[in-house]
C-alpha cells in the first residue's frame, strides 16, 4: 500500500512533465498538423539558456523566466524562418524539416555548451515529502512541477475559451480556409501556436532536467514519451494532452516501480503501441483519420 | 443610375492551371443591389466567387471594391477590407459554438464594444440563433446552419456579400426563407449581394440584375425580370 501510493504519485508528478510536452506539440498540432519533432531540442536549447543565466546570475528564477521567455522567441522565431515555408506541401516536407531541425540544435548545443553531463538546479528541495511518517514518494520539487504545469494548463485554457486570441487559435485550427475568410490573419495565429509550444517545452526542460541531467540529447527520451502522451490523449485535444500525460506517467511508474525501471522508455514505446493498435484515434480526438 | 459600383469585376481570366475556367469575365453590381450569377456546372460560378475572395489568384484582371482593386491580395485582407463569402457546403465550423462562430465572424474588422453590438444585432435578428447559442455548431439542421453562416457573415459588417448556392440540400421551405433573408438583408441593411445559383427561379425572384455564365464567360447580362422572361436563355441554361 506504502509503495503504491508512493508510486502513484511519483508517476503523477513525473505525468506533469509528459503532459507539458504533450500539450507543445498538440499546440502546433492541432493548428498545422504538423508533428514537431525538433520540440526535445527546442526545450533542451532553452534549458541550456536557463541553466547559462542561473550560472552567472545565481538566481534561479531569473533563469526560469527567460527560459520560457526564450521558449516563446524559439518558437515564433522558427515557425517564421524555417517551418512556414512548409505549410502547405506535403507533410512530409515539415516531418524532414523538423527532425533537421533537431539534429541541427542538438549539434548547436554540443558546440556551443559541450557534450558532458552538466547538472540543473531545481527550485525547491529534492528530498521526499513525509505525511505522519509516511514517505509520500514525492518533494516538493515534484509538487511544483505539477503546481506549474497545471498552472500553465489553465491559463491555456482559459485564453482558449474566453479571449479573442484563443477563439482565433481554436478557429483556426478547425477551419484555416473559413478562419481566412472571415479575415483571420492566420499566419499570426500558427506563429503564436508555435511560441506558445516552445513556451510549454521550456517549462518542460526546466522542470524535468534536475532529474536527468542537461546535455545535448537530454529531452531524446521526455520527447518519446510526451509524444505518447500527446497520442494517448488524441493529439488535438489540449485536456487529452494533460490526462494522457499523467496516465502515462503513473502507468509507467508503476511498471518501473514493480518490474524494474532499467526498461522506463520500452514500456513507453508499448503503451505507445497499444494505444495505436487499440485506439489509433486517442482517447480524446473526434478524428476518425490521421495524416501521420 | 449613377452610384459608383460596390462591386466591379473587370475582365478576369484565372484557373487552375491550363486552361482559364474564368475567361474574361466582368461583372458590376450597384450598391444595394442582389446579382443573380447564373449557369450550369461548370461554367465558373464558384471560381468566380473564390477569384474575388482571393482563393484563385486571377491571371489578368482586377477586383475593384468601393473602387480599391483588392484582385491578388490574400483572402483575410480582402475579408478585412469588406468582402464576405459564404461558401458552398457552408463552412460552419462544426466544433465551435454557435456562439463562438459568429464571434468570430466579427474578430477581424470590430472592436470590443462592436463585436458586442454586433452579436446582438444577430440574435435580435435570428431569434432561432439565440436560442441555439450554446450548442455546438454540429448540432444544426442544414437550414439552420445556412443562416447560421450568413448570420456569420453579416457580423462584420461587409460591404459585399457573396453567396454560394445558399439553397443547395435545402428543402423547398427552407429555400424561400433563406430567399426572403437575402431579400431583405438588401432592403434593411442595403447590402450588395452576388448570388451564385443553381436554382435560377429562386435566384431571379429576389435579385435585381443577373448574367449567365457559360464556360466561363458571360453570355447574357440583363435585369432579373427580363432574364426570367427570355425563353430561349430558360431552355439553353436555366433549366426551367
């Protein structure tokens, strides 16, 4: 009982971590149908920044707001120069130009920053939380990591429901030719869909390299995973992003917790498998057919 | 009638690669004023909408709106300076809202305050929308979405309304409200109005001026009575 709560909620806090990277990539997703696989490597380049910042400043939350500040300049930065010429051709044109994408940043960082093993700091302490003396299998490091992910999540969705720019977004991404006549500016609209995904990618690499460490392929994994994530919820829907995220998260702990936890990214791969074989769809999209 | 035209198209040619589906085509519609756009499949009706909205970048020719020539922007600038299109099939954006499709309507050219008054405006005159507001877009009959999409396209005040066989799949009914909506969004609003059709004696019935087009050109261009009247033109193109 002990160690499947422990579980649970180590899974659930680890979940936050696929969850934000799911929700980056349904982001752009849902409003080009494109899949960005260059995501790990924009989150790994942002966390490079932050961890550059905290360096010299010392002040970790210096370092975590130009993280995300640099996550949303990525973003827009890239959809302007490199993906729009894209849109439109076949898909894959935009599959190629994203993994280039990846293996241009990762060689970027192993340049700039080196290849070796560097260690992130995390905002608050990494020891477990205890209950009455019940090791909760928790810290509240962890508890931040959810607090700031659900945090993030919610604001997303309101600015999808009740401000202009989140109508648009959404309009967008249902109907660009309608959206077009009706005189949306669509290009703003993927342009700001892409900073916000480099947005929700930066939260993810900081939050998740404490416990990996910072190196040029470090988000590799996370992305495999938060990708599965995103799939499990439907690749579309922003909520199925943030469930699918925390089911994987705790399935996985408990396969790691009670099989072994040398194989975390092939029981990944399964669940990922399962989910197409069974449910192509996700458990959230209305789609019945998918391009990719 | 001396107005300046709402809407000129002069000698447009475009396509879609090869051959032109529109060749040389113009078309004038005073403000305030229903044009029937009349022809069988295939004679360019739809292009010719899709030309002026900007999805077909014309070869040669221009789009003059309140005298501004709009042909080869990009469709949500010709949107922005006041053209909208209802297309054909409809275009309702299944998974929003009633409500949130006619907001968007209003997004590009209102203020705050506007898209307010605007939405207001809509529900006042489509009371069946109102009612209707929280439900998702899908849940509607096809009449309801036709007016849904014209109530949508009237929320950004444009000075052009061009309509794509609005009647197509309507039961017969259907048809002649959504006839006397486009009726009098002309006689209260004083919108100037292309209307494509396939149905030329529900079209003619409403509109002032029509033409006929025919493998992409015109072929006949007079009042709606006296196309109406012309036999031969009935029999050759208008089926009825």
């Amino acid at each position: 009982m002990q160690e499947f709560l422990e579980f649970t909620l180590g899974g659930i806090a680890v979940g936050m971590i696929y969850a934000a990277v799911a929700l980056s990539l349904v982001l752009i997703w849902r409003g080009t149908r494109v899949l960005n696989y260059s995501q790990g490597g924009m989150a790994m380049f942002t966390t490079y920044i932050a961890w550059l910042v905290i360096r010299h400043t010392g002040n970790y939350w210096l370092g975590f707001v130009v993280a995300l500040a640099s996550g949303l300049a990525l973003g827009a930065i890239l959809e302007r120069t490199v993906v729009r010429p894209t849109e439109g051709k076949a898909p894959l044109n935009s599959v190629i130009v994203t993994i280039g994408l990846l293996i241009f940043l990762e060689g970027l960082a192993g340049i700039i920053f080196g290849g070796q093993y560097r260690s992130f700091p995390a905002a608050f302490s990494v020891t477990g939380l205890k209950i009455g003396g019940v090791a909760l299998g928790i810290s509240s490091s962890d508890v931040f990591t959810a607090v700031a992910v659900l945090a993030a999540a919610a604001a997303l969705a309101l600015v999808f429901r009740y401000a202009a720019v989140g109508l648009r977004l959404r309009a967008t991404a249902f109907s660009q030719s309608v959206s077009r006549l009706l005189g949306v500016r669509i290009g703003r609209v993927l342009t700001l869909g892409w900073a916000l995904a480099g947005l929700f990618g930066a939260l993810a690499g900081v939050l998740v390299t404490p416990s990996t460490f910072l190196y040029p392929n470090s988000m590799d994994a996370i992305f495999v995973l938060g990708f599965t994530a995103a799939v499990i919820g439907g690749l579309d829907s922003p909520v199925g992003a943030v469930v699918g995220g925390v089911l994987l998260g705790v399935v996985l702990s408990y396969a790691g917790g009670y099989i072994g936890s040398e194989l975390v990214l092939v029981y990944g791969l399964v669940v990922l498998a399962l989910v197409l074989m069974i449910r192509p769809s996700g458990l959230f999209s209305a789609a019945t057919t998918r391009r990719v | 009638m001396t107005d300046a035209p709402a809407l000129a198209i002069e000698d447009i040619v475009a396509g879609y690669g090869g051959v032109p589906v529109l060749d040389g085509v113009s078309v004038t519609a005073r403000p305030g004023t229903i044009t029937a756009v009349l022809g069988a499949n295939g004679a360019g009706k739809t292009t010719l909408l899709r030309t002026i909205s900007g999805f077909v970048r014309p070869r040669r020719g221009r789009v003059l709106v309140g005298g501004t020539d709009l042909a080869r922007r990009r469709p949500e600038d010709i949107a922005r300076a006041g053209v909208a299109h209802v297309p054909e099939g409809q275009g309702v954006i299944t998974e929003l809202t009633v409500e949130e499709n006619l907001r968007v309507g209003a997004l590009a050219t209102r203020d705050r305050a506007g898209r307010t008054a605007a939405l207001d405006d809509a529900y006042r005159r489509f009371p069946l929308l109102a009612e209707r507001k929280r439900r998702p877009a899908a849940t509607l009959s096809g009449g309801e979405r036709q007016i849904l999409v014209i109530a949508r396209a009237l929320m950004s005040a444009p000075r052009v309304l061009l309509l794509d066989e609005p009647s197509l799949g309507l039961a017969p009914k259907m048809v002649a409200q959504v006839m006397d909506l486009i009726r009098q969004l002309r006689d209260d609003v004083g919108l100037t109005v292309l209307l494509v059709e396939q149905n030329a004696r529900s079209a003619l019935g409403i509109a002032d001026t029509g033409l006929v087009l025919n493998l992409g050109k015109v072929v006949a261009e007079d009042d709606a009575s006296a196309l109406a009247a012309d036999v031969g033109l009935r029999r050759h193109y208008l089926g009825f």
